[in-house]
C-alpha cells in the first residue's frame, strides 16, 4: 500500500508547472504531471521529479476538452493503481494555462472561448471530474494571477478568467470542507518564464518597469511560486484554506 502522498499537477512539462512539480517532489511527495504536446518536456520533468527520490509519470491532457476528462481520470487511476496500487491523489494543482496580451478593442470572441475553456471551464469541471479521486484531508491549489487584483491595459480577458476561479476556489473550499479538503489559489506576479519570455526580450525595460513596482524590487523566479504551491501541498498549511495568496513581491502595494 502507498504511504507516500501523491499530487496532480496540470501544465506540468514547463514553466511555473515544472517548478511546482519538483519542489512538491522536494517536499517529499510523488507526483503526476500533465501536458498538452511537448512529452519530452514532460518526461525531462519526470526524471527530475525522480531525482529528488520521488516517483513521478506524465499523462497528456488538453484542459480545453471537457469531452476528454472522464477517459483521462480512467487513464490517471489505472496509472495510479499500476505506480501506487492507489486509487487517488492527495492534492490537485489546476496549473495549466496560456497567456494572452489585447485591448478591450481587440480580444476576438474565439480567443475569448479559449481563454474560458482552459482557465475557468477546464479548471471547474476537471476538479469536478476528480473529486471523487481526492483523499479526503487533501487539497485543491488553483493558480490565478495578480492581474486579478491589479489592472494592466491587454490582459481584460485572462484577468477576468483567473478572478472567476478565485470565486471558484472559496466556493470549493466551503462546499469540501466535511471532507477535510482545503481549496487555496495562488495568484503570481510578473514572472520570469516562458510564459513572458516573449515580452521580456522584445522590451527589455519592462523588466525594470516591473521590478521598480514591487517591495522588492525584482521581478519574479519560477520558485518564488513553486515553494507557495508545495507548501500548500504540506501539512504545514493545513489549516489555510479559502484564501487566495498572492506571490508577487509586493506588486503595487
């Protein structure tokens, strides 16, 4: 039987998904990661996952399709049974996600629907889709952005998004909370990945833009967020739940 806790990790082949994935590893806790079409990414995760001593494998997954969920959790519990000789995880981090960058003006309604579908359709009914796979006393870490509390022209969309899942999230820790399951989001500032790799060369004084609107006057690494979620993953955060947490340096305080 398996001792050892195991989380979920969407997004997980890159960016602030991998740093999630490995430093849940650090903290003593196997891990499976999803991805939507770089498997090598993945499996380059897996394998630092395992250095770490954890155990770890990667199932693909498009958070977009709802159709897909039930054939994945059929997937993630026979993966389960054959690594863990388990039938559920401990802890859900909804991690995956795509940035996109337009006015008002500008956001096209098809771009729109995407950004629904990954980032608030895809989170609520894949949680839904896997609650009955939760251990109860586990956790939902859902990743939001500090563009929901602060306001930058281009981003009405994604921030519209992520503020819905912060709603989301309260009512999942309410809703759960018999079942001893804590619901948090983390929401990270401006971040250096690749999900602003991007923009950061393209004006480079942003970075300085940024870095002089926060306390600490930086702009923010992959395990400034990473850490968040792992600890949320710990039961050194087990009495934190329905709160969002913002991880941006003190960003327009």
């Amino acid at each position: 039987m398996n001792t050892r806790k195991i989380a979920l990790v969407t997004g997980g082949s890159r960016g602030l998904g991998k740093d999630m994935a490995i430093n849940i590893a650090k903290r003593g806790l196997d891990v499976v990661v999803t991805y939507y079409s770089n498997k090598e990414a993945a499996e380059n995760t897996v394998s630092e996952i395992q250095a770490f001593g954890a155990k770890g494998i990667a199932i693909q997954l498009d958070t977009r399709k709802v159709a897909t969920f039930k054939t994945f959790k059929n997937e993630l519990a026979s993966e389960l049974q054959s690594h863990w000789k388990t039938s559920k995880i401990d802890f859900l981090i909804n991690n995956a996600g795509f940035g996109h960058h337009s006015s008002v003006a500008d956001t096209t309604e098809e771009i729109f629907d995407d950004l629904v579908n990954v980032h608030l359709k895809g989170v609520y009914f894949l949680t839904q889709t896997l609650l009955n796979c939760l251990h109860d006393g586990g956790g939902i870490v859902n990743i939001s952005s500090g563009l929901a509390r602060f306001s930058f022209p281009g981003y009405s969309a994604y921030a519209s998004m992520k503020g819905a899942v912060e709603v989301y999230t309260r009512y999942l820790a309410k809703e759960f909370g018999e079942r001893q399951i804590r619901a948090n989001t983390v929401a990270p500032g401006a971040i250096n990945t690749d999900f602003n790799k991007d923009r950061f060369q393209e004006t480079p004084q942003v970075v300085d833009i940024i870095a002089g609107m926060t306390s600490l006057s930086r702009v923010g690494e992959s395990d400034d967020i990473g850490s968040v979620v792992a600890f949320l993953c710990s039961d050194d955060a087990k009495w934190i739940s329905g709160q969002r947490i913002e991880v941006s340096g003190g960003m327009l305080v």
